[in-house]
C-alpha cells in the first residue's frame, strides 16, 4: 500500500483579513489561517467553508467567478454543490474576506485581495487583473447623496487586443 503525504504550502499574500479583524496570529498553515480567519470574522469553519476557503486563500490574491471555483473544488474532489459555492462566495464577500467585482450585468468576480484597488478586464480572454498603483484612477470623487457616504469606487478598465485576435 501507498504511503500517503500532505503537503501543505504556504499562503503568498496573507493576511487577507485586516489586522484589526484578526484574534489569532497567523501561523503559515492554510488550514490553521483560514480556520482563524473564518472565526475571526464570526463565520462558523465548517468543512465547506473550510475547504473552499483553502481553495480560495492558498494561492494568494487571485479572482474567481462562482464557476471557476465550483471547477476547482470538483477537480480536488471537494463534494460542494454550485448552489454552496455562490452562498459561501456570497457569505465570505458579507463577512470582508472577499471583495465582489461585477464586470458585465452577468459576470461577477470574486477578490481575494480585499485592498482598495482597480482593474483591467482582457475581453476574450475573460481574465480580471489587478491595476498596479492605481490610486489616483478616478479625478474628481462626486459628492454621495445626503444620508449616503460612498462605500468604494470600482474602476474596471476593459481591454482588447490591437490585432483583434482573441
């Protein structure tokens, strides 16, 4: 019989959650950090969250649709449905551990890079990217309604190829 071995690996870029959220110090372990990260934001760890959330947070700041994680846990044999997915996606945005990017009326990003930031949509290739030092993206800030203060300001910023390929 084989002998079987887990490797765990570390996690580029955390902490996702913000330093004054966390309780616990983070100890490199993706399943210790998500564990702590989940609790520090008042979210019960249960084995779906836990396993999507290490699916999400391992590999550092990446952005994901419902779809591309729902692939991703089926490929690493983690029984979730589509429906556990977009209500955990959901859960995680509500709680700060994920930022919600809508780029068309149908297609919805997910950020594991909660920091104010913008972004570069490539067209044909569907990929959402990080603007690198785009703080000062948008002039002139409008002044929010009375009774309303601005949450955040999105900036998706669409690209094509010259040559028109895809």
């Amino acid at each position: 019989m084989a002998e079987t071995r887990t490797t765990i690996l570390p996690i580029a870029g955390f902490p996702v959650v913000p330093a004054d959220l966390r309780k616990d110090e983070l100890n490199g372990c993706p399943w210790h950090d998500v564990k702590s990260m989940l609790r520090d934001v008042g979210l019960r760890p249960t084995r779906q969250r836990m396993a999507l959330g290490w699916i999400l947070f391992a590999k550092g700041d990446r952005h994901l649709t419902a779809e591309m994680l729902y692939e991703e846990a089926t490929k690493a044999k983690v029984p979730v449905s589509l429906a556990t997915v977009y209500n955990t996606l959901h859960q995680f945005t509500e709680a700060g551990l994920l930022r919600q990017v809508a780029v068309d009326g149908s297609k919805t990003y997910f950020d594991t890079n909660t920091t104010a930031h913008h972004h570069f949509f490539v067209e044909g290739d569907n990929a959402l990217v990080d603007i690198p030092g785009a703080e000062e993206i948008v002039g002139r800030t409008p002044s929010a309604p009375e009774g309303y203060e601005i949450a955040r300001i999105d900036v998706v910023v669409r690209l094509r190829r010259k040559d028109g390929r895809r």
